[in-house]
C-alpha cells in the first residue's frame, strides 16, 4: 500500500484505517519512488502529540525516512537483525529493485499468544556429562561416584583425574 509525499496526513490516516494497517510507504508522484514509510507511531508523536493539523501537514514532513528496504530473497535473520541494529519493526521489501511489499517484526515473530510459535529448544541444559561415555548426570558428586565406579580402572581414567581433579 503506498501514499504519495504530498498527500495530506489525514488521507494517510483514513487510508490505514480503512486497510487496518499500522503503516503506509510513502512515494514520490513523479516516478512512484518509494522515500519512506508512515506508521502509526508518526502519526501519534509527529501529528497527534504536536498538535498539528492534519488536513494542512503534508506525509513527507511527518514520515520516517531514509526507507530501510531488504531484497526479497534474504533470509529472515538478515531482516531481523537489520530491525534490531536499527530499531524498527517494518522494512521494505524489493524485488530487482521494484517494491513488492513490506515486512514486519509482528510477522515474523507473532505478535499473539496463540498465533506464536513456541521456541525451539537449541540445546538441552544436560548437567554434568562424563567425559568416557557421555553419559549425564544432575550433580557433580554423582558424576564423580561414575566415573570412580565405572572408568576407576581405565589407564586414561588415572592420567586424566591427576589433571581434571587435581
């Protein structure tokens, strides 16, 4: 969905509405290049809170800009990471340089409980593993009673234990 820079605030708020969207980019008329995108946030602190007109303020004087755009082939932690380092939730998406869409934080996250998907779990918290076999126990003390019962006997055991134990 796209705005021109000289259309007045109050038709890019109707606009959003209608569409139930939390931002617009914002174009050039001459030559529909995109220069950057309203969102809700500008609208409340940029018009609302400095109480401005919004049939006389035009978008280009309230919207976000430079627009931050990502190709659309990248990969979902590149858009991620380049929200965080710059603190935004909405990037443009481009294709061979034309603008196919946009991207949210909310998208790629969720932003409800039930629509969330859970974390996966990278790596399990596994304790205290031995070093022979792998094997995991919950206290150092009962890896300790494993490994004097089990590798007591093992050459290596003795060589390792003065160094590990010591």
């Amino acid at each position: 969905m796209i705005i021109y820079a000289d259309d007045a605030v109050r038709d890019a708020a109707k606009l959003m509405r209608d569409k139930q969207v939390g931002s617009i980019i914002v174009a050039e008329k001459r030559g529909g290049e995109p220069v950057g995108i309203l969102t809700e946030w500008d609208l409340l602190t940029r018009v609302v809170a400095a109480g401005r007109d919004i049939q006389r303020t035009r978008v280009r004087e309230v919207m976000s800009s430079p627009l931050l755009k990502i190709d659309a082939h990248a990969k979902v932690g590149d858009a991620i990471r380049l929200m965080l380092n710059r603190g935004i939730r909405r990037l443009a998406v481009m294709e061979n340089g034309v603008l196919v869409g946009t991207v949210t934080q909310s998208q790629i996250v969720g932003n409800k409980r039930r629509s969330s998907a859970a974390l996966p779990i990278v790596e399990k918290i596994r304790g205290h593993t031995c070093p022979y076999c792998n094997s995991n126990f919950g206290t150092r003390t009962k890896l300790s009673q494993h490994i004097k019962q089990t590798h007591r006997e093992t050459e290596l055991l003795e060589i390792e234990a003065k160094s590990i134990f010591s």
